[in-house]
C-alpha cells in the first residue's frame, strides 16, 4: 500500500509532448532568410539615401534594419541549436540558446545605438538642419510596406513554436515600421517649413531603439536564469490541482521556461491508502490535465507524496 511520508513511495514521472510541426519550423527557418536579405537591402538603401540627403532621421531607421538583419541571423542560428533534443550532456535540452541570441543581438545594437543618439544630441545644439527630400520620403515609405508584412508573418510564426528570438525578431521589424513612419512625418513636417523634425525624429528613434534593445537584454538575461512561467499560468495549474478529487493537498509548484517550451516541476499530496498502481494511475491524470492546459509544453513532473 501507499503511503504519506514514505521514502519509497516518491515518484518522479514525465510528460513529454508531440515534437513541434516540422511545417512551422521551416516556414520560421524560411522566414528568417528573406528577413535578413530583406533588413540587408533596407540597411544599405536607407544608410545611403539617409547620408546623401544629410536625414538623421533616416539614417537612424537604417539602424534598425540593421538590427534586423543581424537578429534573423542570430534566429536562425537558434532555430537550429535550440531544435536539439536534449541529451546526457543537457538534459534539459538546448532551449536557452535562444536566450543567449537575444542577449547577444542586444548589446551589439546598443552601442551603435548610442553612437547614433550622440550625433543627433549634437546636430540639435549645433542646429545644423538638413532641408526635406522626398527621397527619403519614397525610402521610408517601402520600409513601412516590408517590415509590416515580415512582421505579421513572423508573429504568426511565434504563435505556433513559441520560440524567444522569433518574438525578439518580430518586435525589431514592428520597431523599425513605427520608425519608417516617424520619417515619413518627418519629411511631411520639413516640407511644411520645421526643418528641425527630421533630427528630433533621429533622436527619438534612438532612444526608442535603445529602449528596446534593452528590454530584450533583459529579457533574454531573465531567461538565462530559468524565469518562472506567467503567474496567471502558474495559478491555473494550481486551480487545476486543487479541482482534482484525489490531489490531498498541492505542496509546491515550480516552473521554467527553456527556450520555447514550458517545464513544470509538481508536489502534490494523495491519499494514503492507494496502492502503487493507482498513485502511477493518478500521476497519468496530473500530467494529462496540465498538458491539455498549458501550451508548448515540454515536460512535467509529477512527485507524489
């Protein structure tokens, strides 16, 4: 028989989920490539047209093209590590590489990010305004078009494999069609006789971009250190728990996110007079219901007291 307190009658049984649609992962890989062949171009294209036609403005919206480009590399390097199963060296799988991607692709950015908000500062107590080209107008306007598009179909992509640097990426090309539209104010404002929009916008820009890529350093930081799950989540299971007629009492709930997936650790209370078979049976149920409520799952365990 079962029972409370026992030394033997702890287990530690797994839940493992349905590997990720293979589908999903070469649109996300696919996606990466014409993302970062597309950020490249827009780089290049507004860094030229920005710096011919003096637009700070313009010149900062290229750098988040630039961020861009080097995220859908970092992606797509992550995809591949992060798709590893895990093995006897990393049990846990190689999910935090893509934790370690958005840290990495933030604090490149940072830099020339301040390089950028530094020129800006400068030309505002300088004074030294570039007239409006519609140039810069045309640039702005087909990054708007391509970064919103690349946008949703990353989101979407994100929505079915839960990956960190695929949200990281999809957030840097919303960031950089918000931007394209602050140039295209920009210019409309220059044209209308206030010359000083165009180094405001460039200033605000880089402050927005700086913002950003530290929100990422942060959240690919937290990440590294195995952050809990949302607490709404975390209270679902707990309701979950307590719902079930055999679950005496719910000892402690611990979880993890690794990369895409989701691990939760479970100590639960049942009753003490069940046999061996009918504790494994319960255990079954435990993980059943936590896996039908919580997406991207990658592994429960259930320990038994």
């Amino acid at each position: 028989m079962f029972r409370a307190g026992s030394a033997k009658s702890t287990f530690c049984v797994k839940y493992q989920v349905m590997p990720e649609k293979d589908k999903c992962i070469r649109c996300a890989s696919r996606l990466s490539w014409i993302s970062i062949l597309d950020s490249a171009f827009l780089a290049i294209f507004k860094g030229v047209v920005g710096m011919l036609t003096g637009s700070r403005a313009l010149t900062a919206s290229a750098l988040y093209s630039l961020h861009d480009m080097i995220s859908g590399v970092a992606v797509l390097i992550g995809l591949k590590v992060a798709a590893k199963p895990a093995d006897k060296e990393y049990p846990y799988g190689y999910g935090n590489a893509e934790y370690i991607v958005c840290v990495f692709t933030s604090i490149i950015i940072l830099g020339a990010t301040i390089f950028v908000l530094g020129d800006c500062i400068r030309v505002i107590f300088t004074g030294e305004h570039s007239p409006p080209s519609w140039a810069v107008l045309g640039a702005a306007a087909t990054a708007v078009i391509v970064n919103e598009v690349i946008y949703r179909f990353n989101i979407c992509a994100y929505k079915h494999i839960n990956s960190p640097a695929l949200l990281a990426h999809a957030k840097h090309h919303r960031a950089d069609a918000v931007a394209s539209v602050a140039v295209i104010v920009a210019v409309i404002g220059g044209a209308l006789g206030f010359h000083f929009l165009d180094v405001v916008v460039g200033a605000f820009e880089a402050i927005h971009l700086l913002l950003l890529s530290i929100e990422l350093l942060y959240h690919g930081g937290s990440g590294l250190i195995d952050r809990s799950i949302e607490e709404h989540d975390v209270s679902l299971i707990k309701q979950l728990l307590s719902d079930m007629a055999e679950v005496e009492e719910v000892r402690e709930i611990k979880t993890r996110q690794i990369g895409r997936r989701v691990w939760v650790d479970l100590h639960v209370c049942l009753p003490a007079d069940k046999t061996i078979e009918e504790v494994h049976a319960m255990s079954g149920r435990i993980r059943q219901n936590v896996g039908d409520k919580i997406e991207h799952l990658g592994n429960v365990n259930v320990i038994c007291e």
